[in-house]
C-alpha cells in the first residue's frame, strides 16, 4: 500500500487487502464454536470482539502521535502508520500459524486424553465439529435458512449507518463544536464504550437463561434512541448529542449476538460457514453503501444520514424481535410435536454432522 502511486493501485492493493482481511471474523465465529459451550460462547465472541475496542483506541493514539512529527519527517507519516501495523499484522500471522490450533483434535497443548475430553464438551453444542469437505445439501440449506435471512437483513441494515459512523465520526465531532484535539480523545471513549457494553452483554448472557436475543434487542432499542436523539437534539445541547454519539457503539452487542447465532443455534459445518458468509457479505455490502447517505449539499444536518441511522437500527431490531420470535416457536413446536429433547441422541446428531432441521432433538438457545 505505501508503494501505490496512483488510484487504480490503491485501489487493486486495497482490494486485495479486503479480499484477505475478510477470512478473519468469520473465521473466529467458526474457530469459538470448536472451543467453547453453546452457554460460554457468547462471553467469548464478546470478548474477541472488543479487541474492535481496543485495537480503535490504540490505532487513534498511534495516528495522533505519528501526526506530530516534523512535516518533512521520512517516511512520510501515513506511510509510517502502515509500516507498523504492517509489521505487527505479519508478526503476530506467525504466531497464530504455529500457536493456534485448527481444533481441539490437534492442539499441541493438550494431551490425547484432554482432546478427547475437549471434543466431548463441544459435542454436547450439537452442533458438530470442523469438517473439511464441503456439503452442497447443507450450503443450499443456509440460503433458505429463515435464521440466516433475518440475519442478513439485519446485519445490512445496521451496516449501513455502522459504514456512515466509521468512516465519519472526526467529522461528527467536530461538526457538534469540539477542536481538533480533542477528537482522538472523543473518539476513545466512545471504542471504551463498545468495550464495556460487549463484556456487560456477554456477561449477562453467560449467567442468565435464554436472554441472548433479549439482550441484543436492548442493546439495539438503546442505539436507535442515542441516534435519534444525537440527530434531532438541538444543536446546542453539545454534550448530549455526543453522549448519543458514544451509546451508538451498543449496536455492537447486537451485532456480536448475530454472530452467536449462527455459532450457537446453526448445526452443519457447512451450514455454518456458508451463513457466516452471508453474514459478513450484507457487513461489507452495508458499509460500502453507509457513506452513499451522507450527501455534502446536506451540511451540517446530514438529514438524509440520519434517517439511515434510525432505518438501520430500528430494522435491526426488528430482525432480531423476529429472530428471536422464529425459534422461540420453533422449540414450542417440537416439544408438542416430538416431546422433550433427547439430549444424548441430539448429540450424536450433531457429531454426524446434521443440521437442526434433520435433528429433531435440536432446540435453539434463545
């Protein structure tokens, strides 16, 4: 990237970058439900996932402190940026390329009695574990997946508005009065936020039954509210509206349950990784359209954006309402159709690699 001169090799290498970057997230989802019960898998996904958090407030700090060097330093200073996230991204690839296991079957830390220990507890997810063959039955499955639909739709929504806040947030910050100085810090405490809000979530789900969905539909009601009100606050309510700003970043708990979802609720392997492609694919198609709704001749309202931030939001919590409606029938259905679950035969079910429609015994986790 610090080699491209012109707009088109920006743009192949940026491409490429994109192309590589995507493997991540779904990846993690898929690598959380070999390690973790279905009942730790929400703690953790919102564990590794405030790293976004995390990663955003030392980023900010980084980009603030390269920016104050000289004006004829060399590298220049962008280029400086990358070289050193670069650099970092390389180091810690090897690291995972050795360190971390595909799976439990072949984690290196783990004796052949403690593998067979840790497939059994993930057995118990009924929803199977890493297959390398590719299952076209269950990949058509993922397509008409009701689960994965509303998902979808959900995630796109809440992308667009995710794409509009990313990619312009210095320029809300500073729009609502405050100096250039003080955005980086602005900015951090808003990454604390999403922090905090993804560890209350996953917390709240890790201890309390069935209140996954439940939560994220908070989390979701709490983002529309602080985006309706950061837009239709008066303007010289300053403070305020950047509060909202900084509650913006709850949607995260609910994006985060999307993922738990499909780790959770979705048996297959194959099944799973194609949702999860679906999932990221409306991501990267939602904030490729967020910046489209900011339009110039809007200034400084942005009118049209901010109506895409409530759109957004408040389908996404719809999506989830509906999400969490669909299975809360679905395991009602079952209990009065085929009787209480057998445990025990689900989980065989789940070692063979069926979905949730082939097992009977299979109840989602609300």
């Amino acid at each position: 990237m610090t080699q491209c001169r012109t707009f088109s090799s920006a743009l192949a290498v940026r491409f490429i970058m994109g192309l590589f970057e995507a493997a991540v997230t779904p990846g993690l989802t898929l690598m959380t439900g070999f390690w973790y019960t279905r009942q730790e898998i929400p703690l953790r996904q919102c564990i590794w996932y405030s790293a976004l958090g995390w990663g955003g407030i030392v980023g900010s700090y980084m980009s603030f402190g390269i920016g104050k060097l000289p004006v004829g330093f060399s590298p220049p200073r962008w280029e400086l940026l990358f070289y050193i996230l670069g650099a970092a991204t390389c180091l810690w690839a090897a690291v995972i390329f050795f360190v971390l296991p595909d799976s439990p079957s072949t984690a290196f830390f783990l004796t052949k009695p403690e593998r067979i220990i840790a497939i059994k507890r993930v057995a118990a997810n009924q929803t199977g574990i890493k297959n390398k063959s590719f299952n076209i039955r269950q990949g058509l499955v993922a397509l008409k997946d009701p689960k994965a639909i509303l998902i979808f739709i959900s995630v796109f929504a809440a992308a667009i508005p995710n794409g509009v806040v990313n990619s312009f947030s210095t320029i809300i910050i500073q729009d609502m009065g405050f100096s250039t100085t003080k955005t980086t810090e602005l900015k951090s405490v808003g990454d604390a936020i999403l922090i905090v809000a993804l560890v209350i979530g996953g917390t709240i789900t890790l201890n309390i039954p069935n209140s996954r969905l439940l939560t994220s539909t908070a989390a979701n009601v709490l983002c529309t509210v602080a985006a309706a009100c950061m837009a239709y606050l008066p303007r010289e309510k300053t403070w305020a509206r950047l509060a909202c700003f900084w509650l913006v970043n709850t949607q995260s708990v609910g994006f985060t349950i999307s993922l738990v979802t499909i780790s959770s609720n979705m048996a297959g392997y194959t099944h799973r990784a194609m949702a999860n492609a679906l999932v990221f694919t409306a991501y990267c198609w939602g904030n490729f359209a967020g910046p489209f709704v900011v339009k110039p001749s809007e200034a400084p309202e942005y009118k049209g954006a901010t109506i895409g931030l409530l759109v957004g939001y408040a389908i996404k919590t719809g999506c989830h309402l509906g999400l969490y409606a669909y299975m809360f029938l679905v395991n009602r259905h079952r209990d009065s159709h085929y009787g209480p679950a057998d445990k025990a035969r689900s989980d065989e079910a789940g070692m063979q690699d069926r979905t949730e429609f082939e097992n009977k015994d299979f109840r989602y986790v609300l």
